[in-house]
C-alpha cells in the first residue's frame, strides 16, 4: 500500500492531559499486529493552547467557541493524510460545539470522516450488551448539561441514571477539574482526594441500581483501569471511540485484500 492508499486515522488531542496519549494507546492495543509494520498509521495533533476549555464555554465562562480552533486541527490532520478522525473529548460533541466543527469542515470542503464518540459508545452498548438496560453517566458539567448522552441513551430505549446538578458538581466535575486534586490536574496518578470521590459517585451508582456506567470524558480513561466495579460495567469511551477508528481504517484493507495479513480488529458485533 502506498501513502496515498493509506486510511490515516487522525486524533485531536489536547483536550485533557493525555486524552490524545490515551486514545492512541487504546489503537495500538485493539489492532491485531505481530510487527511494526502492521500497526496503523495514526497523527496525533495537541494544541492544547489553543483548544478553550469545553465546559467554560458552555457555562458561559467564556464566549470563546473552541469548535474553530478544533476544526482548524482537524483540518491539519487532513492536510496532513488523515482519512478518518476522531476527537479526544466528549464535550467537544456536545451540539453547541460539535454543530460548529462539522459546519467549518463543510465549508472547508472537508473530506475526512469524523467519528462522533458518543453515538459510537451508546451504539457499542446496544450491540455487545443487550440485558443492560439501566445506565449512568460519568462527565464533566458540560457533558452532563449539553445532554448528548442521556438523549442518546433515551433514543436508544434505556433508563438514564443521573446524579442531581449538586452531587455532579461537587463530586463527579470535581474529581476531574479540581485545581489542586483533580485529575487534570494530577495526570499519571490518583490523588487521595479523587479516590475518596470515585468511591463515593460508585456507592451511588450501585445504589440506583445501575448497569452500566459511561466514562464519559477522556480524563476519566487514565483512572479506571478495571471493565467493572461494585458489580458494574464501567465502559470507557475513549476506548470505544479507539475501536471504531480501527474499524474504519481497516474496513477497506479487508475488503479490497481478504487476503492479506494486516492489522484487522472484529467488528463490534463480533467482540
């Protein structure tokens, strides 16, 4: 194959201290490789100066819409020979901003498929995981106030289980945006203090009687090593969003070679 035949996948990072670190490490773990040169071809772009904080925005802390700079990016990742993309922040696709990315790709003339992870996670639940039926919902307040995943998840026929605007605040959005503690602030480890605050919004998970619970923002990846906890399936969609990428970069390797070795990874209905 040459570079032109090539499906680059293409990740925006930056958003979140190893959302892009993390993403691309999820790609090189799912894809089936025995060599170097089986691996996929990936870009990774980190602007982080340059992306404003999602949920600033959306709160109104700052009129600084970060969906132009983050469709700037994505058009440098095409530029540069990305076919397929995906950004590493679920905020980003909350409507407000997620609405303005594709509308600047339009008027770029933007050829790159862009990966929405939010439909991508809900839609991975729906295949592989058919007696859940009560799900929750781990997110920064932007996440959590646009709605993107609870309207998703209603879509799709579940029962969406979320904490009050107060316990969100004070406990989930907390653990992540704490200036002192909080994950982005402390990246490559878990402070005490996130500890005490995990526990805490899982005993109330398990309480409502949840099923599954959605990392629902990048940053939430690097503290959550295990697929379940209290009895819960914990799934990350910063690895779902992984899963789909290779999926589309590799979908016409297998269909246009079905016999060549390549790096491969099953469909989602086949995991």
């Amino acid at each position: 194959m040459n570079l032109k035949e090539d499906k680059v996948i293409g990740i925006v990072g930056g958003m979140g201290p190893q959302a892009g670190l993390s993403l691309f490490n999820y790609i090189i773990n799912h894809t089936k490789a025995v060599t170097d040169q089986q691996h996929l071809s990936v870009i990774v772009m980190s602007f982080p100066g340059h992306l404003t904080d999602r949920t600033s925005f959306l709160e109104g802390a700052t009129d600084v819409n970060p969906a132009f700079n983050i469709a700037e990016v994505i058009g440098k990742l095409e530029h540069a020979g990305a076919k397929v993309a995906g950004i590493a922040c679920n905020t980003s696709y909350s409507p407000e901003i997620y609405d303005v990315i594709v509308d600047e790709l339009r008027k770029m003339d933007s050829r790159i498929n862009l990966l929405h992870m939010p439909a991508e996670t809900c839609d991975f639940i729906r295949i592989n995981y058919p007696k859940v039926c009560r799900i929750g919902l781990m997110a920064t307040n932007g996440t959590y106030r646009s709605g993107i995943y609870a309207n998703l998840l209603r879509d799709r026929g579940y029962e969406v289980i979320l904490p009050d605007p107060e316990f969100q605040t004070s406990v989930i959005h907390r653990m992540i945006y704490d200036d002192k503690f909080g994950i982005k602030a402390n990246p490559g480890g878990i402070t005490r203090e996130v500890g005490l605050l995990i526990d805490q919004a899982l005993r109330f998970f398990e309480e409502k009687g949840t099923d599954a619970i959605i990392l629902g923002c990048t940053d939430l990846s690097t503290v959550f090593p295990e697929k379940t906890a209290r009895g819960m399936l914990l799934v990350d969609s910063t690895e779902i969003l992984a899963r789909a990428l290779i999926r589309h970069a590799t979908h016409h390797q297998k269909k246009n070679n079905a016999n060549r070795n390549t790096a491969d990874i099953l469909p989602l209905r086949d995991l």
